[in-house]
C-alpha cells in the first residue's frame, strides 16, 4: 500500500493555494512571534540598566517598546487567525473530497468484495476513519507545521545568539524527545487497534439492528448485548492504552521544560554576574525557553490525534486501492439499445472449492421468455447476476447481441437490464422516489403507469400520502409483498431490452401474481426476459423452460414438452404435486432455490 503521504498527495494538490497561502502566513506568524522577547530586551538592556546609548529619550524608548509589544501580538493575533482559517478549511475540504471517494470507490466495488465485508465496518471507514483523517490533516496544518516552525525559529535565534548557552538551554530536550518517540510508535499501534476494534463494535451493532425482528422473535437480546458488550470492551481496552500512552507527554514535557528553564536561569545569571553575558540576552533566552515548551507540549499532545488519524488513514486508503473486480476494460465501448439475445458460452464460477457452473452454455433469443428452475445452490442467481456484470465470470463468456458484456462499459450494459431481485431492497425516500430511480428524469404519467402496472397504486391509494409517503430504511414501512411490487414498478419504468425477474412473485399472494404476470405481458414487444422462479403459473408462462443441475443446462425446451419427457422437470413437478396436496397454500412451488 502506497504511503499515507502519497495517498493524499492529490487531495493536497487539489487545495494547493490555501495550503501554500495558509503555510506562509504560519512562516509569518513564527517570524513575528520570535520577536515578542526583543521589546523587553530593549528595555533592559538600554534602558534600566548601562548599556550603549540610544538615539532617543529612555521615555520614548519605552513607550516604542509598549508599541511593539502591542503590535508584535497584535499582528501575530491576525496572522494566525488567517494562517490557522486557511489551512483548516484546506483540511477540511480535503476531507470531503476523501469521504465522496471512498462512498463512490465502495459503491464500484464488487459482489464479491462486499460480501467479504461487514456494512457497519464500511460505513465507520466512511464516516469515523474519515473524521479522524480529518482530525489529522487539521491538526498536522494549523497546530504542527506553525509549532515546528516555531520550535525551528527560536532554536536558530538561541543558536545565533550564543551556541554554547543553547545547548544548555536544550540539554534536556534529547531524553523528552526519546520517550515521545517510543511512546507515539506504541500510541500509534494502540490507535490503530482501537479503530479496527470500533469497526467491529459498528459492524456488529449494524447487523443487530438490521436484524432486531429476528433479534426479538428469537429471544437472541441477551447473547447479541453479550457479543457488543465484548466487542465494546475490546475498543475501550485499546483506547485506554492509547489514553495511558498519552498521560505520559505532559509530564515530560513539563520536567524538560523545568530543567532546561533551571539551567539558563543558573548558567545565565552566573556569566550575567561574571560580565560574561548580556542581561538582555538572558531576558531573551529565558523567554523563548518558556515559550519552546508550549509548542513541545502542544506537539506531544498532538501525537494523539495523528496517531488516530495515521491508522484511520491506513483503513480508508485500504479501501481507496482496492481494485474493482468488475471494472471497465480500458478500450470498452458505449452501445445503444440492444434487441437482447443473451449467450453463456462455456462459462464457469465458483464460490469455493466446488464449482456453481461448469462450462455453461445457454442461448436466450432475443424477446423470449425463458425460465431457469434448478435446485438449492445450482446457480440459477449467478446466472442472473452475469448478464448485467454484477460478476464476472472466472471462464467463458457472456454475450449480448454477440457482443461480449467485458467489452462494453458498466453503464451502457446495465442500462439494458431492469432487475428485480428476491431480496428487494429500497431507498429511504417515498414511494414515487423509489419508483423514479428505475428511470431518472421519468414523466410523472410514466411513474404512475408503472405503479399502475405493478399494483402499487392499489395499496399507495390507500396510504395518507399516497406515492409521497416514506417507506423508511430498507422500504420497513412497507410489507415484502408492497416492496416487491415498488420493485418491480421500478423495472416496468426503466423499460429496458432484457428483464431480469429472481422469484419477482415470491412476496405476492396467488391474485397479485396473476395480476403482475399479466401487466407484465403487456410490456413493449421484443422484451428478453430471464425468469427464476419456483412458481408454476410463472413457469408455464416462459417460452422455454431450463432446468439446471451440476453447474450444466440439464433439460432445455417448452414447458410441455419437458414434461412430455417425463425428466428432471417432471419430478420437480411430481414433488410439487406432493407438496400441493399436503398444503393448503394455493402457491404451488418447483423444487427448493
């Protein structure tokens, strides 16, 4: 992984001027502060005590040094309110930029990376880590580049002014620096620790409330709260380490500062006394030597902070170099709207070590209707799911209109599928939203058609709001059946050459079924439609029928003739009969998915 410098080299290019404006003006500011002693030195030194003669009366010479006191903290004050604006609001753009990344990065990723990870971690990647990068990139412009730049400043000036009495004066500043060192490298592995103990405590309280129905129905609250509890008690233990390790700066700092300001003050007014040092030079190192240790202090207490922000940033440019799976091809081409014949040529995946399809073949002519049935695990949704690329397959190729899907972009092949999964899924929004976001920019007759044609007007009429009202995350408010109908409202207004329809009636009574298949008919000629589906009025409606089994297309032909073959398709059928007549459900099903 590139480091987090080179990560966020194009963020920082982005904000270049801030960044160079912000950073002059900390130079300023350092440049301005390092005079702060020279007022009182002036005083002293020419002033109340014999020294060389001045061009002006002592009172003036007073009155001048108030001045530049005044002026010195004054444009100091003003210079790092605009040195400190600057540079924070560079931080906190840059921030953004990095939050929108990783969001539209993690929403290229594919199936297969997603089902890998765990929602709640991901969303902490977007929002926690992120707001610690943030914490980071704030601090590191505005408290630790003005900060070493101060520290740099006075070194220099104590250096120009007498070498030997500066490294007195620093002589403690090796041992401090050693123990922040040491402390910051165990801070750093502590941070990071916590951070990816805080994405299993999300991760973990985003699939206990996704699931609280299942939580509730099952008495599962004890051992869940049992299992956060855990996960909770792990963050905190790394965070107290991370608050153990920090305990230790202040006093460190705080001892150099003790006995660096012992020392000058001892040696000084030793050669002060001995004629060997101005007083006014000791006035000068004795007021940097209070001020250096403020910024050291501010430094050490700062490690906190970009120790967080260092390991959040290993986790989001985690997440920001992870290649897509499933991405465009370099030379891929844009189409327009295919007639949507679909060809699997000799195609194979796997999930594990035994392979869902195996050298694949299937041909789907254009306006037909086929239905694939199989059992549990056969791979009748890989199939589904490699028309539009949602994967790739690992062998073989798919083909729409001969065309290879790999050789076409992303968004003019899925433009020419509408898909409606078992497993429907809405937005938090209203019911019209949901509908309009199978086709944005859709007329508002359009958006009512489809729900006409879906039967969600049927339940919409009957809502206070109508197609306004809320469905609520994950389309909660509504029951499965109402959410399979938005969805499938959805895909009527997207109106694309190839449908795609996994158990599209599994939620919907034996009426809304029927309902639905014949909306479904009225559809524009010229339609591909793949169905996967258990139920026979769905089945006997296809034009051709697959079964698959073994990774392999086992029977293929018109539902009537594979039960004239008296085949696999017929002892599905003859399992459905014997479950039909052990049920009183009206809902007849072939074989398990």
């Amino acid at each position: 992984m590139r480091s987090i410098g080179a990560g966020l080299h194009d963020y920082a290019g982005q904000q270049r001027w801030p960044l160079t404006l912000g950073a002059t003006l900390a130079v300023v500011e350092v440049l301005v502060g390092l005079a702060a002693p020279w007022p009182l030195a002036l005083v002293v030194g020419h002033v109340l005590t014999p020294g060389e003669p001045l061009a002006i009366s002592n009172s003036s010479a007073v009155l001048l040094a108030a001045l530049a006191m005044l002026a010195i903290a004054g444009g100091a004050g003003l210079v790092d309110y605009w040195s400190t604006r600057l540079l924070s609001s560079a931080g906190l753009r840059m921030a953004a930029e990095i939050r929108v990344d990783v969001f539209n990065h993690l929403q290229r990723m594919s199936l297969q990376y997603h089902s890998r990870q765990r929602v709640g971690d991901l969303t902490t990647r977007i929002t926690g880590d992120v707001d610690r990068m943030q914490d980071l990139l704030v601090q590191t412009l505005s408290v630790l580049i003005p900060n070493v730049l101060q520290v740099a400043g006075m070194v220099a000036v104590m250096v120009a002014l007498d070498a030997g009495f500066a490294l007195i004066a620093l002589s403690a500043t090796p041992l401090m620096a050693v123990v922040v060192f040491r402390s910051t490298r165990a801070l750093t592995a502590a941070a990071r620790s916590a951070r990816t103990a805080d994405g299993q405590v999300a991760a973990a309280a985003s699939e206990g409330l996704s699931a609280v129905h299942l939580v509730q129905a099952f008495s599962l609250e004890i051992p869940m709260r049992r299992h956060v509890t855990g996960l909770i008690g792990e963050s905190t233990a790394s965070n107290l380490d991370a608050v153990r390790l920090q305990a230790r700066f202040s006093p460190v700092v705080d001892l150099a500062s003790a006995v660096s300001s012992a020392l000058v003050l001892w040696v000084g007014a030793t050669r002060v006394l001995d004629g060997q040092l101005k007083l006014s030079v000791l006035l000068v190192f004795l007021g940097y030597i209070a001020t250096l240790y403020k910024p050291l202090k501010a430094l050490a207490k700062l490690s906190t902070a970009l120790s967080k922000g260092l390991a959040a940033a290993d986790r989001v440019l985690d997440v920001l170099e992870s290649e897509p799976e499933v991405r465009d091809r370099p030379d891929a081409v844009t189409v327009g709207r295919l007639t949507g014949r679909i060809d699997f040529e000799h195609v194979g995946y796997t999930y594990g070590r035994e392979p869902v399809l195996r050298d694949f073949d299937l041909t789907i002519r254009a306006g037909e209707t086929l239905a694939l049935i199989g059992p549990t695990g056969a791979g009748k949704s890989t199939v589904a799911a490699l028309v539009s690329r949602l994967m790739d397959p690992q062998s073989g190729v798919v083909r729409i209109d001969g065309l290879d899907v790999a050789d076409l972009t992303l968004a003019s092949l899925r433009s020419q599928v509408s898909l409606v999964l078992q497993d429907c899924v809405l937005l938090h929004g209203s019911l019209r939203a949901n509908i309009a976001c199978g086709r944005p920019g859709a007329s508002e007759s359009d958006i009512r058609r489809a729900a006409r044609l879906a039967l969600v007007d049927q339940f919409a009429d009957r809502l206070p709001d109508g197609l306004e009202t809320l469905v609520g995350e994950r389309g909660t408010a509504l029951s499965g059946g109402q959410r399979q109908r938005v969805a499938i409202a959805r895909a009527i207004l997207r109106d694309t050459p190839i449908l795609v329809l996994d158990e599209p009636t599994s939620a919907l009574d034996a009426l809304s079924e029927q309902l639905i298949v014949h909306a479904l008919d009225q559809l524009p000629a010229g339609r591909t439609t793949l169905i996967i589906a258990h139920r026979l009025s769905t089945v006997r409606r296809a034009d051709r029928l697959a079964v698959i089994a073994n990774g392999r297309i086992a029977e293929i032909g018109p539902p009537e003739k594979l039960l004239q073959a008296n085949g696999l398709y017929a002892d599905l059928i003859g399992a459905a009969s014997v479950t039909r007549s052990r049920t009183v459900d009206p809902d007849v099903r072939v074989g398990l998915k």
